[in-house]
C-alpha cells in the first residue's frame, strides 16, 4: 500500500466534504483550522524525529479527521470524528487497529487534552499550536465569534477571563512546542491579563 497515494484519496475526501458541509459560522473550526493542524502535526513529527511512514501517515490522517465530527454535531465532536474514521477508512485499506490509533489521537484533543502516547501528544500539540504563534490574537478572536454565535459567552470580558483561565491550565506536550511556543504562550496570557 502507497500510504502517499492513499493520503492523497482520502484527504481530498475529507477536504470535499469539510467543504461543502461544514457550517459556515464556525469562524475557529473551519476547514482552515484542519489544514492548520495538518501542517502543524508534520512540522512536530519531524522535529520530534518521528520517521516510521506508518505512524505519520496515522497522525496526518487522525489530524484530517480529528475535527470531522463538526459535521454533525458541536458537543462530543471527537467521538463523531472517530465515527466517520471508523466508517470510511476500512474501505481505504486501514486496519482496525490502525483505525483505533487514528481515535486514540482524535479523542486525546477533547479538552482538557489526555495523550498517553507520542503521536497522541504532537496532534495534541498542533491543534492548539496557535497558542504561543504569532498569529494567536487573529486566531483566538475567531473562536470567540464562534463561541458568541452559539450564545456560548456573551461578552469580551467573559473570553477574557476563559481565555486566561485555559491558557494558565494549558502545558504543551512535546519538547518541540515547549521549546518554540511556550514563551510566546506566556507572552499572551500577560497581554490578556492587562486588558482586564
């Protein structure tokens, strides 16, 4: 099996569907934000020397399906995530346990995030990359829109107060993020913090 020209079907799929289906008011949680941690999980993994083709195939599949659940639901969107995974990629050539590899990673980002194994640590990683990024501002005001949409919070001030709460709970898992986004992070939870 070519896990390239596998990759390449099944992430056109995915893309496809994320497209067409995915609600247009999730500012956050949009087909940009899969791309994002697609890209993410690759930079950790080869920064954290993970080299098996296997394994990184599974993390840049896990990172494809990891936000699926969306489709159909907003709470326990990572056990509909798995669902999709768990219906889809047998017919791709993906061995049950293969598949239980790909949840383990997807169910580990339910916050607060609980991974048990390497992979499982850098998906972890990259869907809250943007946390110590340059970009985290940009980012960060997207998930209030959406959380807003939803009459989740109402007001900046309640995002505020979320905000530094999660950020101050929040620790990177691998050496890499720690090394490049944790200072940064930091950096932000003081900015945030003078605002109030």
């Amino acid at each position: 099996m070519s896990f390239k020209n596998n990759y390449d079907t099944i992430r056109a799929m995915v893309m496809q569907k994320l497209s067409d289906h995915l609600s247009k008011d999730l500012h956050y949680h949009g087909i940009h934000h899969t791309i994002d941690v697609e890209i993410q999980a690759g930079r950790i993994a080869k920064s954290e020397k993970i080299n098996n083709k296997e394994d990184i195939y599974l993390l840049k599949l896990a990172s494809l399906y990891h936000d699926t659940g969306f489709l159909i639901t907003y709470k326990e969107h990572e056990l509909a995530g798995c669902n999709f995974a768990r219906n889809e990629l047998p017919e791709f050539g993906l061995t049950p346990k293969q598949i239980e590899i790909i949840c383990g990673m997807i169910m580990a980002t339910k916050i607060p995030q609980t991974p048990l194994t390497k992979l499982e640590e850098i998906i972890c990683d990259a869907d809250l990359d943007y946390l110590g990024r340059d970009d985290f501002f940009n980012i960060s005001h997207t998930l209030f829109m959406e959380l807003q949409k939803r009459k989740i919070l109402s007001s900046e001030k309640d995002w505020n107060d979320i905000q530094i709460n999660f950020i101050k709970k929040h620790n990177y898992f691998t050496d890499t993020n720690k090394k490049s986004r944790e200072k940064k992070k930091l950096n932000h939870l003081e900015l945030i913090q003078k605002k109030i």
